[in-house]
C-alpha cells in the first residue's frame, strides 16, 4: 500500500493522531520503527509492516468487510419485505371471484330504419346483416340483441320472426311462433334475443332464447285487464323445445333478423327503426 492509499496525501509524515484511520499499533501512527541492523551496533528506522501509512490495514479492512457485511443485511431485509407485499396481493382468499376482464359493449347499432317488409310473403331481413367475425363466438361469449319498430296489417294475417346464422337462407337459431295479428295502424313491436356459445369450432353450437312481442295500436285503460298486444316466446324450434343448434364459427358470418308473412298486402308492413347488438362478454 502506498502513501496515498485510504487518503493519506502525498508527503503527510505520520498518522500520530489518526487522522488517516486506525493507528497503527507497531508503529505508534509514524510508518517506520528503530532496528538494528545486523552485526552494526548502529540503529537505523526501517519502513513498517504497515508500509510506511502509519495506518492499522488489519483494522481498516476488517471495519470495510463489517460495512459490506451490514450493507448485505440491509440489501436482503429490503428484498423480503418487498417480497412479502406481493405475496400478499398474489393470495386472494379461496372464496373471492374475481373478475375474468371481459368487456360489455356495444358491437353493432343502426343508424337508419330497415327497409320496410311489406306487401310479401317472402322472409326477408329486417335492418341489414351483421358480420360476425371467424372465431369471435368463443365457449361462453354471449350477445344480446333489441329491435324495435312499428306494424300495421289489414285483416289476421300471421307473422313470423327468426334469427338466422348465415344469412336470410342460412341456419335458424332462433324463431317465433306464428304470431296470429289483429288489424292495427303503426303500432310498436319488439324483439329481445339472447345468443350463447355452448361449443366453438367448425361445428360449433349456439343456444338462442327470447321473445317478441307486438302492441296494439289501442292505447290501454288504467285499471281495466285487457290483452294489449301479443307476445310470443322464441327458441331454436319455435315457442317449445330450446336446443343449441350446430352452426360453423370460424368463418365470418353474417347474423340475420328476419320476419315473414303469411299474407301479401300493401297494409301488412313492418319496419325496423331501433336495433342495437351487444357483446355481454
């Protein structure tokens, strides 16, 4: 060790008042001791054997292992006790359900009214396809749809309301009973459906269940029990007997809303003016 070492500045004579750290013991601080050399009677100084620092290196480097020593304990207690914040945060209690992060929202809406189905008995769509995209009806995804319109019919015509995968030619998954009407002008109508995926895949299932129900144009009387309007129920095999139905999910599909009657007239109309379409998971 040089003269420079742990601070000691250049030309400083002794470390007699440690001020360059410990003392050193054998050389009181002054960095050489009196010997004699051999066979001379004359005493000369010889550098110590803490080479000339005045400074206890024993010492010195047992005070810098402690620090390290004490530093290293420090550094570990920091590590458990962050440790044990996300050991804590990673144990939820068995009982807790926590949530899966899936989203609701809205996928689809219309802006404008559907085209009006009248004055035919062929099905037709009652606001414009939706696309479902290849594998979105992943085990479990479920979507919720509401339509809303008006109707008027002359005479009893009957009218059917479906849901079909694939287009207004593709796989029923939903249909209505056929719902015998009365003559009403422009009165309201309105569909809920529920569409659930059992299994994905190429040969995936879908369980649909809800109603529709037609008002009349008849404005009801407070207190009076009267029969205002028709609701029918809906399922894959009409109003009875719910089953999910095969349909291929990983090619993009369009989703149907459909309605059909039995008689064509000009005054059998339906129109569509509100549909909205969401995603529940």
């Amino acid at each position: 060790m040089d003269a420079q070492l742990h601070g000691r500045p250049t030309g400083l004579p002794h470390n007699l008042f440690s001020t360059l750290g410990p003392q050193c013991a054998r050389c009181s601080g002054l960095g050489h001791v009196l010997g004699a050399n051999p066979g001379f009677v004359v005493r000369s100084t010889s550098r110590c054997t803490c080479k000339g620092t005045g400074v206890d290196q024993e010492a010195v480097r047992a005070r810098e292992f402690d620090a390290l020593t004490r530093r290293l304990a420090d550094l570990e207690a920091a590590f458990l006790r962050e440790q044990a914040k996300y050991a804590v945060r990673d144990q939820a209690p068995p009982d807790v359900k926590n949530s899966r992060q899936f989203w609701q929202e809205l996928i689809a809406w219309a802006t404008a009214d559907g085209t009006a189905i009248a004055n035919t008995t062929t099905e037709a769509i009652i606001f414009p396809n939706v696309v479902i995209p290849a594998n979105y009806m992943q085990d479990g995804r479920a979507l919720r749809m509401l339509l809303r319109g008006r109707w008027s019919t002359t005479a009893t015509p009957t009218l059917t309301f479906a849901q079909r995968w694939g287009g207004v030619g593709g796989t029923v998954i939903a249909q209505s009973g056929a719902i015998v009407t009365s003559t009403v002008t422009n009165a309201i109508w309105e569909m809920i459906l529920e569409i659930q995926t059992r299994l994905n895949g190429a040969t995936g299932t879908l369980f649909s269940m809800g109603s529709v129900t037609l008002y009349e144009d008849a404005v009801p009387t407070m207190g009076t029990v009267t029969n205002y309007g028709c609701k029918s129920p809906m399922g894959s095999a009409g109003v009875t007997a719910p089953a999910a139905v095969t349909c291929d999910l990983t090619a993009d599909t369009s989703l149907s809303h459909t309605a059909d009657w039995s008689a064509a007239s000009a005054s059998n109309t339906l129109t569509g003016h509100n549909f909205m379409l969401e995603s529940l998971n």
